[in-house]
C-alpha cells in the first residue's frame, strides 16, 4: 500500500500497536534534546530512575533558555548541566551556542530518524524529514533511558503546498495562514504533512519556520520530505553523509486535506495575545510601535536575518523603536559578521544579543508598558514577554524591518521598493567547537549540585477518594505560560520545585499560591475550559500545582502534552462529557469523587460531585492504561520504581 512520509517515518519505528488513528503506538526513539529551562529536571529524573548512561543513539543537552547571569542560580545550573552530559553520555551544547532547534538541525538532524524534545517546538526538525516530537520532560528522560514513547495515533493531515510565495512574503506567513484558519487547537491529534509542487521553492530553513509553528496548531508534530532542499541543507552543513531520500509514494492517502496557493498570501500578522488571531498586515497598519525583534526558532535562518540587513540597509530605525537581533545560532552569527549583514544591521541602529533564546521566553528585552512588539517569535501568550500588560504581534522578519524604520505597523508591500533577494552562499563558516561530546563510557563523573538544585519532591500515591475545594476556574486556551511563568524572574528556579511553585498561576491570581498551600496537604481541584495547558512543554506546570497540593484538574478539553504531564506527575485530568457543566462550577464550591481509584481502574466514566451545590456532573477520564497506573501510583517515576525498566537493548 502507498504510504506517505509520516507513515514511513511511523512504520519504522513502530515497537507496539497499531496504525489506526486514535489507538496507542509506542514508537522507538533515535534521539533527544532537552534545554536548561527543562533540562535540569530531565537530568534530575534520569539520576532518580538510576541508569547509568543514556540508552539512545545521540541525546544533546543544550543551554539556550537561562542565559542571564543575575546571581549563581543559572550558572550553577550550567555546571550541574554540563557534569550531567559527562557523567549519563550526552553532548554538551555551551551556553551561547545558540537556540536548541536550529542547531539540531545543522549538527545532528537525520532524515528518517525520530527526536523527542523536553521542549514543545522540537517539531522544528520535521522540516528534515524527521519525525520530532515536543513532549514532557519526564517522558524525554523515559526515552533517554531506552524506553518507547508512547501516543495515540495521529490522524495523518496532508496539506499541498501550490504556487510560489510572492515578494515580501515569507514562511512565516504560510504557518500565519494555517493560524489564521484553524487557529491554536486546529492540529490537536493531528501530523501535519505538507507535499505538492510548492515545496521546491521552500529552503529547509523556510520548512524548519512553518514546521516549528506547528506546535502553535496543537498538532504533535510537522512532517516535511527529505528531498533535494534538505540534501542542500545538509551539504552547507558539510554532513551529506546523513542525507537519505523520504519521499511520499505516489496514490498516498491522507486522513485530512487542505490546499494552500502560496501565490496568493500576503504579509500576515497575529494580535495580542494569541497565536490564531491572524490578520492581514494591512487591517491594522498605522499602528504605533515600540520594539521590532527579529530571531529566534520561528525565524532562525541566515536569510531571515540577510532580508532584515538589507531592508534597513544605510538608513536608521525610528528613534522610538528598539531593533533587537536574537541570532538563532553561534554559526549565524559568525555568518553574519562574515557576510557584512550584522554590520548593515548595527549601522541602521539594532540592538544585538547573545545567539540563545531571549526575549522570546522572557529573559531580558520585555517590552514597555502597554507598548506594541513585533516579534518574530513563535508565541505572544499574555506576560511571556516578560512585561505583565504586553502587546506583542507575531509576524515575518519583513514586516518587523519595514515597521522598525516607519515606527508604526507596516505592511512591506508599501515600502514601494524592489524586495531583496537573499541568496544564502553555498560554501558558510560551520562552527561545532561549541559542541562537546559525550565522554567515553566507563568513565566516572559525579554531578555537580548547586545549593538551587532541590530533590524531586516525593509524590504519594492516589488516595482512595478525592475531596477538597476549587481554588482556581479558568477559561478557554490557558496557556503553560498562564499556569507556570517563564522569564528571568521564575526559571532560575527551575531545579526548585518548591522555590517555583510560588509563582503558580501567578499571572493570573496573585493569590494562588497562598490560598493553595492551605489544602497541599488536603487536596484541591483546577477547572477549565477547552485546550487547558496549550503551549510549552514544561513539566513545571503540572508538577509545581502537584506539589501545592492539585488533585485534579477537570477541563472541558487538553493540550497533549500537558495532559501527559498530568499525568506523569499523578494529577487526574478529567473532561467534562457535558461541557455547559463547565458553568455550573464555581470558585471555591467543594467538589468530590469517591472511590476514585477503583473507578479509574474499571473504566474512563467518572462522577463528580459537588458538595456545595448538590449536584453532580458525568466526567471521563482520556488516559490510558498505562497512564491510570501512573496516576495510581503517583507518577511515572513511581510506576517505574515499582515495575523496573525494559532491559537494555545492544
């Protein structure tokens, strides 16, 4: 039968189940990335479940996220990230190295091969051919550790590509189309594939931009062909050697369809404060702005960065407007410097920063009060820039150069002159000094702790019934960002879960965390609405509301990795069967489910109850069987103690 590149890529690396959308498959994993924001409790974890080296054919540990040195917490946690990687067999990505993503991509992404990240855009690498997947970060060290991942199959999307992108039209604007038409749940249990004729004028670094945003779409991975683009990528990264065609068969079949005429789209942008309110540059040009930041995993590559210079090239941004240059990568930059774009950026007044990833979660270049941003980036959830009343639009690094000259929102169209091409050279400046490799095995190391670095918290199993008040109701899309903060004020202490967890919700309600630790040791509940935890991977989300005492959390719908994460950290997700239960529930009503653990073991129908109101609302339970005994036990880490590991394979 005909097969297109996901079930390829599935069918691989299939170790259990079957290829019938909804089932679970476990599937074999080849690689793993992790980064400091997550990758402290990654390395954490995999010393709790006791192995002595990872069981994968590479795993790379970059420091990409904490990059403000304000005090020792951060560095410390370099040093205990760096004795990590020697002592379990992992490269070392140094601090300043640059984005986890993009330098995946040049040094250690595969055709054909899988990758799952503590980081929910390390989709980015199916832009090779990969099949990459963002999960929590506790299944990372699962994986690490030689164990399958497991998931239920994706409905497989094909989405063809026709046309090709006009002037001053970038990739960033065909992920911005697929936004604007699905908005951020539209790819939720979904493989995005994207095939058909307009893919030959897409680079790989174009693919890595759309199929990093994937992640935005909900979907659990972007699937790209490897074809002569990634054998073009791959030989400027001087490793051809890794190249290897996947191609969809011809007759292969989709799940989903959707066409996109990339001749057609015109510079798009998303508003404040979410990813899927897309809207054409030109509804909302005029509109003053503050800063203009160009970088990061959604726009990493040396063109993005080249068609930025030369827009600005030999004139001065507006003097309201901060210009910040985020290189994606430390061999960008050294490009950069090499090829005259850096300096074109430096004389029309840009700001530069280190190659990591900055503004983008936070850590440093917050925007003014109220102020508008045009950012480049991924994401522009509530706060996550750093400022609490932010304004940051997403769009294309050539409607943030166009906007940082005028001092307003502009559309590049109108800059009424002739666009720049950007032809990147065949022959760049390669850096892999910054990269250090796993010390041999049989070698000893110890880890290098810190005074930040705290335990993992002992988690208690599931208590024979459940019973307590609910501190916290929520509404549609709550974002991990709104659950747990990032930035430089909270993910010093990412290696600290009780330090943390003060900041719970704190986006949302100043109160939480004091209110919370009155029932840590009784129990409460969260409620919310649909798409509950969208966004990030991090675990911390789950685990720091676990510790606070969270039982339970009970949505009208889930993000997949957070509900993963509740999972793993023994925290019930329920959903609503009736979502119009959603309303009934109020803060601070008194909810209960007795019997929990033997209802969870009979079937996924669970009945709550509320006590303050006498009534009681039909849930169900979305885990598997696998998960429900985590959540018995209470977490995976538990469950692993408790049953072992698979034995090692050659």
């Amino acid at each position: 039968m005909a097969q297109n590149v996901t079930q390829k890529l599935i069918a691989s690396h299939l170790a259990e189940g079957r290829m019938i959308p909804g089932e679970e498959i476990s599937l074999k994993i080849d690689q793993t990335l992790t980064q400091d924001a997550t990758g402290t409790l990654v390395m954490l974890e995999f010393e709790a479940i006791g192995l002595e080296r990872v069981r994968t054919e590479l795993s790379v540990q970059y420091v990409d996220h904490n990059l403000l040195q304000e005090d020792f917490k951060n560095s410390d946690d370099h040093l205990f990230l760096r004795s990590a990687c020697k002592k379990f067999g992992l490269w070392y990505s140094r601090p300043g190295n640059g984005v986890s993503h993009p330098v995946h991509m040049e040094r250690f992404g595969v055709p054909g091969k899988t990758l799952l990240g503590s980081d929910s855009h390390t989709c980015a690498a199916g832009a090779l051919g990969m099949l990459a997947i963002g999960a929590g970060g506790l299944e990372v060290a699962m994986a690490m550790a030689g164990e399958p991942f497991s998931v239920n199959m994706p409905k497989i999307w094909g989405v063809k590509l026709t046309g090709e992108l006009p002037d001053w039209v970038s990739a960033k604007d065909v992920i911005l189309e697929m936004l604007r038409r699905h908005d951020v749940d539209g790819g939720l249990g979904k493989i995005i594939e994207y095939y058909g004729p307009g893919l030959k004028s897409l680079s790989a670094m174009d693919r890595h931009v759309i199929a990093n945003m994937g992640a935005e779409l909900g979907a659990t991975s972007s699937v790209f062909p490897a074809d002569d683009a990634v054998r073009e990528f791959l030989y400027s990264q001087g490793r051809l050697g890794a190249f290897r065609e996947i191609l969809a068969d011809e007759g292969a079949l989709y799940d989903e369809y959707e066409e996109i005429d990339l001749s057609e789209l015109e510079p798009l942008i998303a508003l404040p404060s979410s990813p899927g309110k897309v809207v054409p540059v030109r509804e909302v040009a005029g509109r003053e702005i503050y800063q203009a930041y160009i970088g990061s995993s959604a726009n990493p590559g040396l063109r993005d960065f080249a068609v930025a210079a030369l827009i600005v090239d030999g004139k001065q941004v507006h003097d309201r407007v901060s210009f910040d240059i985020n290189p994606a990568s430390r061999q960008i930059l050294e490009n950069m410097m090499a090829m005259g774009i850096l300096g074109k950026l430096i004389h029309a007044g840009a700001r530069l920063h280190q190659a990591g990833c900055g503004g983008c979660i936070g850590m440093g270049q917050a925007p003014a009060t109220g102020r508008i941003s045009l950012r480049t980036v991924p994401r522009n959830f509530p706060g996550r820039s750093g400022t609490k009343e932010d304004q940051v639009y997403l769009c294309s690094p050539e409607t943030a150069a166009a906007s940082a000259l005028t001092g307003v929102i502009t559309d590049p169209r109108t800059l009424h002159r002739e666009y720049p091409h950007f032809m990147e050279p065949e022959n760049i400046i390669l850096n892999i000094g910054m990269l250090i490799p796993p010390a041999p095995a049989g070698e000893r190391f110890d880890l290098e702790k810190g005074p930040n670095i705290k335990p993992l918290p002992d988690l208690e199993p599931l208590p024979d019934a459940l019973e307590g008040p609910v501190l916290l109701k929520l509404g549609d899309d709550v974002s991990t960002d709104e659950i747990m903060p990032a930035g430089a004020k909270v993910l010093p202490y990412r290696s600290n879960i009780p330090a943390i967890s003060r900041f719970v919700f704190s986006q949302i309600d100043e109160t939480y965390y004091d209110r919370a630790m009155a029932y840590q040791q009784l129990g409460s509940f969260v409620v919310g609405g649909f798409n509950y935890g969208q966004g990030s991977s991090r675990e911390h989300a789950a685990l720091a509301p676990r510790y606070l005492g969270v039982k339970a959390v009970i949505a009208k719908g889930f993000a997949r990795i957070h509900l993963q994460n509740l999972s793993n950290f023994g925290i019930l997700p329920l959903i609503f069967v009736d979502p119009d239960d959603w309303r009934r529930i109020d803060q601070d009503d008194r909810l209960s489910i007795p019997d929990v653990r033997n209802a969870i073991r009979k079937g996924n129908s669970l009945q709550v109850l509320n006590l303050s109101k006498n009534e009681a609302y039909e849930t169900r339970h979305p885990m598997t069987q696998a998960e429900v005994e985590m959540v018995l036990a209470g977490s995976l880490i538990n469950r692993v103690k408790q049953k072992g590991l698979s034995p090692a394979k050659p």
